[in-house]
C-alpha cells in the first residue's frame, strides 16, 4: 500500500478505484484525491465513502460524467 499511495500522489491522480477500504483509510492517502471504492457489497463497507460501486457503467458514468 505503501507504493501504492506514493505513485498516487507521484501521478497527482484526481481520482482513484481501488478494491481494498485500507487503501483509503491510510493517513497518508492524499485527501484530495476523489476515492471510488469497488465492492459488491455496501454492507461489508465504511459508510464514509460517497463513491462506492460494483458496477464498471457506474463508475464511467462518475469519472467521465456520462449518462445513461
């Protein structure tokens, strides 16, 4: 995760997907950066996250504002 946070900020990333909550939830997680959180299931789920989504329409529809 390490890596992964610094190559997110390296990359000055507006959005990030990401599979795995503890990738949000490390302090140093830039907070500018928009989190989409991929999961199938709210209920296993930090409510916290405004962006949640099992559904890759969903998440295109959130990153390049299409609709439909």
């Amino acid at each position: 995760r390490d890596e992964k946070i610094a190559r997110i900020s390296e990359l000055n990333c507006s959005h990030f997907i990401d599979d795995l909550e503890e990738t949000f939830q490390e302090e140093r997680f830039p907070k500018e950066v928009r989190k989409i959180l991929y999961a199938t299931d709210r209920q296993d789920t930090n409510k916290e996250y405004s962006e949640f989504t099992g559904d890759w329409n969903q998440i295109t529809r959130v990153l390049f504002g299409c609709h439909g």
